[in-house]
C-alpha cells in the first residue's frame, strides 16, 4: 500500500478518538532535537592532543570509517540529518574547535568556532555547546573540585571561555546556545570529606556564573551523574547537588537518562524538577548494567519521556538533548537509530488523546485509562510515520539503510 492511501486510512481511525494527525505531524515537526557531535568520531574532537580517552569516558569497537578531520565530520554529520526529520540541532563539545594551532582549553575563543557557525547557518542548524573538563593532562579525577586552586583555576576559566564562546554562537545565530556544564570528578575509593569538595565545586560554579553573559543567546545547565569509572566512590557533582545548585541560581538542569542507577528513570523526574526551575535539558541516552551510553532505541522509557514532554505541554521548556557513542557498528547508523527513534516517540506521543484519558483520570476512572492505553498501542502509528518522513523530505521506513550503505562502501571504508 502507497504512503498516501496507508495515511489517510490511519488518518481516519485516529480522528475518530479525536486526534488530528496532521496537526500531530506539524508540531512533531517543530520540536528540536540536538543531535551530539562525538557519536561520529568517538569523542576524540580536534584538540590534537592525543592520549586516551579520561574522566569515566569509555568508547567500545574500532568499527571502519571514524570521522579524522571537521570536514568529515560535518560531512557524516549532514548524512545522518537527510536521515531524521524535525528540526534539528548541532551539540558541539569545546574539543572540536577549529584551529590549525593547539590551543589550550582556557584560551579557546569564539574565533575558533566561527567555521562551525558559518557551517550552521548555511544548514539551518542551532547549536549546543560543552566545556571538555576530560582527557586531558590537567585532569586527575578532579576539575572544578580540586584542591589545587592552579588546576581548579584553568578548569574555571575553561568554562568561562566556553560561556562566551556559546554567546557568540547564540548571537551569530539568533538562536539560544545551551551550554551544558558536566565534570567526571569523584573519587574511586571512600572520602573522608565529601563536603570540602562540594565547596569548592560550588564555588568554582559561583566563580564561572559571575561573569556577565546574555542570557538571550546563552543558558548554563549543570548535569549530575551517580558515579562513574574512578568515581565510583563518590560524585561530586551528584543529582542532589545540581538540583539545589540549579533551582537556587535559576539555571536549567540536565537529566541524563544514563546518570542513574539502572532502575531510576528521568521520565519520572521531569514534572518534578519543572516546578521548581524554568527549564531542563535532557540527554538521552540507553543505559545496560550502568551508562553505557548504547544507541537509543523506541523502548518504554524512550516512550515515556516523550510523553512526559508532550502531556506536560513541556515542549518550550524541555530541551532535547542525544548521548551516546558506538563504535561497534556503523557509526552513521547508529546515529540515525537513535535520532529516528528521538523523533519516532515524539510522534507517537502527539498521536495521544491526552484530554480524554486525562478526564478519565481526574474522575478516577483508572479502568477506562488503562483499557485505552494498551488499546491505543496497536493503532497504525507506522503510517503517520511514514507521511512524516515524507512531508519532511527524508527516506520512510528502512529505505535509508539502504543509502547509509552506499555512503559505508563508497565513503567510510576508504579513510
């Protein structure tokens, strides 16, 4: 069956629980997902420092065809975006500056992006951006929380170059630049003083936050994480600490659904947390055993948190944010995976009628509540799918692999 003939018999049965397809389509279309940078390249960036990963960052597999330079990057990034419908939107990490010389991580500059912003404005794309306080010399479990003040000070002003350089972006691009604040810094074994660290993390944030950016074209968020490797211990910068953090400075929060222990969910987290601050970031990801950052797939929490998003009427307030990086597998597929799969629960949860089964809810009819629910599962989302790729100019259905293929054998197996 034809795309258009499938569509208008979906179209049909979901009109008659009173849902307007094409306004679900039209408003899928208009939320932006930030689409992260590091899944093509393996976190390495464009520093050129070499060395190894650090700061509880670890990438599996050696799959062919890594990006090695901006421009294939840019190249593999546009690929996966003639992939994946909806507006999207670049995360960038301060590692993957443009310079010919290295330059040290508290001397960045906006000069060192502006190849990135040109690229964005002639890709309508916004940005996203990301101090690198990992993989590098100066790291050695603590960053912003280390008792060194020399090291916590080049950490500081790291970030500060990284504030500035994401107010150029949001200015350049008329289009606000989160800038997402995390550090790796914890402690492998048990602390005897867990709150002098905390002190000098919140000073350290208090220090980066007094220098005066406008806001118009920057946000900070602060992300937190349960522990990680080498931090097993103790994180710092744990969910408690950034949560009070945030709601007491007014910035926005980042839930990353790989921060948590492996049965605590962020869907949960979202209409708490967006009482007591503005707005939130989200990078999602797919936790196995702990965060393992695999690609995300269409499962129940991927579900839940986009309806979390939409029967919140979040959609101004929540920024979506993906992260994760395999390299186990065509790293192009990967990315297009998870970010179809972004846009796919976005979709299904638009396709909800939400004023009903929320009347149901409120009488208390829980019966009428669940019975829909699962009824509504098996409704032929697969159709409205398909006419959303369509009518945003991207393969439906399975058609892209086919391409994604080509561009493997005829591009990444030759670097």
């Amino acid at each position: 069956m034809k795309i258009n003939e499938a569509y208008a018999l979906a179209k049909e049965q979901y009109a008659a629980i009173g849902v307007d397809t094409d306004a679900a389509i039209k408003a899928a279309a208009q939320i932006p997902v930030s689409l992260h940078c590091w899944q093509g390249d393996d976190v390495t960036g464009f520093e050129n420092v070499g060395g190894d990963l650090t700061g509880g960052i670890q990438v599996t597999g050696n799959y062919p065809g890594k990006a090695r330079n901006i421009e294939e990057l840019r190249a593999d990034f546009m690929k996966v975006a003639s992939y994946v419908p909806g507006k999207k939107r670049i995360n960038l990490h301060a590692i993957y500056l443009d310079s010919p010389v290295k330059v040290e991580r508290n001397e960045i500059e906006p000069k060192h992006f502006t190849s990135w912003v040109q690229w964005a404005k002639e890709n309508d794309l916004g940005i996203d951006f990301n101090p690198t306080c990992f993989s590098h010399p100066l790291y050695d479990g603590l960053t912003l929380s280390h008792p060194d003040e020399n090291i916590r000070k080049f950490w500081i002003e790291h970030c500060i170059a990284c504030r500035k350089i994401g107010e150029y972006m949001g200015r350049e691009l008329n289009n606000k630049v989160i800038d997402n604040i995390w550090i790796p810094d914890g402690f492998k074994d048990i602390p005897v003083n867990r709150l002098a660290a905390r002190e000098r993390l919140k000073d350290s944030l208090d220090q980066i936050m007094a220098v005066e950016i406008d806001k118009n074209y920057d946000v900070e968020s602060v992300e937190s994480k349960v522990f990680g490797i080498g931090a097993e211990s103790c994180t710092i910068g744990s969910h408690e600490f950034y949560m009070g953090y945030a709601v007491k400075n007014n910035m926005l929060l980042t839930l990353d659904s790989g921060h948590f222990h492996p049965t605590e969910v962020i869907s949960d987290k979202i209409s708490s947390a967006l009482l007591f601050i503005d707005e939130m970031l989200l990078h999602v990801s797919r936790p196995v055993r702990w965060d393992s950052d695999h690609v995300v797939i269409l499962d129940d929490e991927l579900k839940n948190i986009a309806a979390e998003i939409i029967r919140g009427n979040f959609t101004k307030r929540v920024h979506i944010g993906l992260d994760y990086f395999d390299a186990s597998i065509n790293r192009i597929a990967a990315w297009t995976i998870g970010a179809r799969n972004m846009q796919r629960a976005l979709l299904m949860a638009l396709l909800e009628p939400n004023a009903a089964l929320t009347k149901f809810e409120t009488e208390g009819d829980y019966t009428s509540r669940l019975a829909l629910l699962e009824e509504y599962k098996s409704y032929p989302f697969g159709a409205i799918w398909d006419m959303y790729c369509e009518t945003q100019g991207v393969p439906a259905r399975e058609s892209w692999f086919t391409d994604a293929k080509k561009y493997e054998k005829d591009v990444l197996a030759k670097r």
